[in-house]
C-alpha cells in the first residue's frame, strides 16, 4: 500500500505506517535527538505546512504564502527543528507525561531524516518501509518477517545513543 504524489509542489510516498517526504533543506553537521511533547509533535506532524517547512527551503518550492512560510519557520526555530536554515534533527521523539506513574515515557511516533527524505512514522503499526530509509537504519533484510522489530530496536539503539552522548533537546 504505497502511493505516490506527484501532482503537488512536494513529492511524498504515502505508507501503511506514515509519510515520507523529499527533503530539499540541508542538514547541520551534527544533526541531534529531539524529544516533543506528544502535542507539539502532533502539531508538527498533522501540519502539512510545518512539514513543508521543515522540508523546503524555499517558500515558491514549498508551495506556501511567504507570510504563513515564514511563520511556520519562526516556530519550527523556536523548538530547534531549524537552526542557521538547516534540519537540526536526525530523529524527532515524541513523549508524554505519565501523572499515574509520574515518569517521562517515550511515544513510539517519530520523525527520522534520511540523506535526502524525512519519514514520519509510528512504530506502533507493521512496517513498510523503502529500502533506503531501512539501509540508514542499519537493516540489510527489509523482507524479513521481523522487519516491525528491527526497524523497532533501530530506532531505540539510536535514542539511546543520543541519550547517552548527551546530544539531546527536549521540548
């Protein structure tokens, strides 16, 4: 169940479990671990402007106003998605606060980047993933029954990495 859009000013792959979109922005040499608060992330996620931004640096090859891309920026700044007019990201977490339990637990809903794509997805549902993004991941078998666990432990290897290298913002 891919599907491809080609008849917007950005270019996108529908999947079962999210979208992926054609980055045109650069990226910050050290990109770093980002943790949204599931709202916030929602917001971004939900937006197809935000998601735009975060993926054009233009507001013509976006597709958007200049008033309304220019204050998608500003916002998408204020939560160091963008620094110095690059991605300042490789992985988007999203979290919540746990008042039953009183601990910060992580959403299994990210935004990774890829050299030349940027992928929402939740892990919560099987996998469908193009081959690139599954090669970035370090997965050399993306037809493998277990592909929803490796794409899984992939991605919490890389948070935890981050986690232990100190390379972390949290919003």
């Amino acid at each position: 169940m891919i599907e491809s859009n080609k008849n917007q000013s950005e270019s996108y792959v529908i999947m079962r479990n999210g979208l992926c979109f054609e980055v045109k922005r650069e990226i910050t040499e050290k990109p770093t671990l980002i943790m949204l608060n599931r709202k916030l992330f929602r917001k971004i996620t939900e937006n197809e402007i935000y998601l735009k931004v975060l993926s054009y640096s233009d507001f013509k090859v976006a597709g958007v106003s200049k008033s309304y891309y220019y204050y998608a920026l500003e916002k998408l700044k204020e939560i160091n998605l963008i620094r110095d007019r690059k991605i300042n990201f490789k992985l988007v977490v999203s979290y919540f606060y746990d008042n039953k339990d009183k601990l910060i637990k992580i959403d299994p809903a990210f935004i990774f980047i890829g050299k030349n794509y940027m992928c929402i997805f939740d892990s919560r549902r099987r996998c469908n993933m193009e081959y690139e993004l599954l090669a970035e991941l370090g997965i050399e078998d993306g037809r493998n029954t277990n592909l929803y666990e490796k794409v899984k432990n992939a991605l919490f290897n890389m948070i935890n990495k981050y986690l232990t290298t100190g390379v972390i913002n949290v919003i």
